[in-house]
C-alpha cells in the first residue's frame, strides 16, 4: 500500500465556465500536480447526482461548502504530501503543491463554487471481486462512491469501526462489480471519516450494491443502526464516474 494520503477536492461550476474550466484541470493542474514529490495519481469525476438513501442525516452547518458537481482526487505516498507548508503561516506565500501556479491558472481556480477540501489517510482497504479489471495498480476505479460523514459521539465511532471491520468490508469484498473498498480518516477537513467504494462500472454498482441486504441481511440490520449515528457531508455519499483519466 503506497498510496496512503489522499487530497479530495468537491466543487461547482457555472454552466458558462465548464468546457474550460475540465479543459485546464485535464490539460494543466492535473500535469502540473503529478509532478509534485509524493504525488502517485489522480482521478476526476462528475456526480451521478444520485439521491442519498432517505435514512441519511446530511450536515446544515453553512460553514460547510456544499459543492458537489465534481470531486477532484490526488493519491500521494502520505498525507503529508498534501501539506500546505509552513510558507503560508509564516509569510502569507503559496500553498507549496500550487505555487507554481500562474495568474490565469488562479483565475480558473477561482471559477469553482461550494469549494469543499479534505485531506485524508487510510486507515485500510481490501480488494473485491473486480480487483483485476483495474487500469494500473493505483488507478481509482470508473465509478466510486464516496462517502464523508461524523459520528455522533465515542460509543458510534468504535460501533462503526466494528462495523466496517467485520462486516462491511467482507461484504464489499464479495460483492460482484466491486473493485476494492477503502476506508479513510481526515487529518485535516470536513468530515472526520470517509470511505471509497470502487466499481467496475457505474452499471456495476447500480446491479449488485443494492443487493447487499438481501445478500448480508445480518450486515443490513446493523447498518440501519450504524448509519443512524452518522452526520454526512452535503449529498454523501456522492456516486461519480470518472471523467479524467478517460475510461477505456
């Protein structure tokens, strides 16, 4: 596991600014970031906009930017990779991995709304069925969901952790069409927890992860339980298909 740092971006874009806007990120912020020390890959996709489960709490804090129409992704050795550097804090410079950055570069950066930034570490991840219909060995799947959320309290932190240690990432790993199962924890960001769960194919997903109750009834049962003390993030779990690198 070499990729253990993850920075995640979710933002809006006008309608006006688009075709420019994935032109620039594809053509030159992408380029320019994978270059940076530490930085293993990346991928980018547009939100299915597929509506949450109606059992979900969803945070309404305003503080917390709610842009969801596209989540930018960068895997790096470790979350320290991600850090911003100490520039900023001493003498106002650039975040390191962005100070190459240009004037018009900045100005494409500045067309993103509800601009939301988490930078994570994984805490594990397990292969599923699919694992060998991935690009490369660090490339992030054609369709992932991605889920960032709280617990309410100490007691639903060690519930959860159970729950994804002995049963969801069994399940996930048997489940038909998924890739791999990865869950995260944030160093810095909203939320403090997040998981990936990475699919063939959003017709994939779309087949087999909602048979996961009927094909686990017990997991089922204990996820109506677990999820009830969880606070998401504006729309998570967010489903997208990944727009950059092109799918094959």
């Amino acid at each position: 596991m070499t990729d253990r740092g993850l920075w995640s971006t979710w933002y809006n874009l006008p309608a006006a600014d688009r075709d420019a806007h994935l032109a620039w990120v594809h053509g030159t912020y992408i380029p320019m970031i994978l270059k940076k020390p530490g930085v293993l890959w990346a991928a980018h996709y547009a939100s299915d906009k597929v509506p949450p489960a109606p059992r979900l709490r969803h945070t309404t804090d305003p503080a917390v930017p709610a842009g969801n129409d596209y989540f930018l992704l960068f895997g790096g050795e470790t979350a320290h990779v991600f850090s911003s550097g100490t520039a900023p804090y001493l003498n106002r410079g650039p975040a390191r991995l962005e100070a190459d950055l240009t004037a018009a570069d900045r100005k494409m950066l500045a067309m993103r709304s509800g601009e939301r930034v988490c930078i994570m570490t994984e805490v594990a991840r397990r292969d599923g069925p699919e694992a060998n219909s991935r690009e490369d060995k660090l490339a992030l799947s054609p369709c992932i969901q991605f889920g960032t959320f709280n617990c309410d309290n100490m007691a639903a932190e060690d519930e959860m952790m159970a729950w994804y240690a002995d049963w969801r990432f069994d399940a996930l790993g048997s489940l038909p069409g998924c890739v791999a199962i990865r869950e995260l924890v944030a160093v810095s960001g909203w939320a403090k927890h997040g998981v990936i769960y990475e699919f063939a194919s959003r017709q994939a997903r779309d087949a087999h992860f909602p048979n996961l109750r009927k094909i686990y009834p017990a997991e089922g049962e204990w996820s109506d339980r677990a999820v009830a003390k969880l606070l998401h993030a504006p729309e998570s779990p967010v489903v997208g298909t990944r727009i950059w690198p092109p799918v094959k």
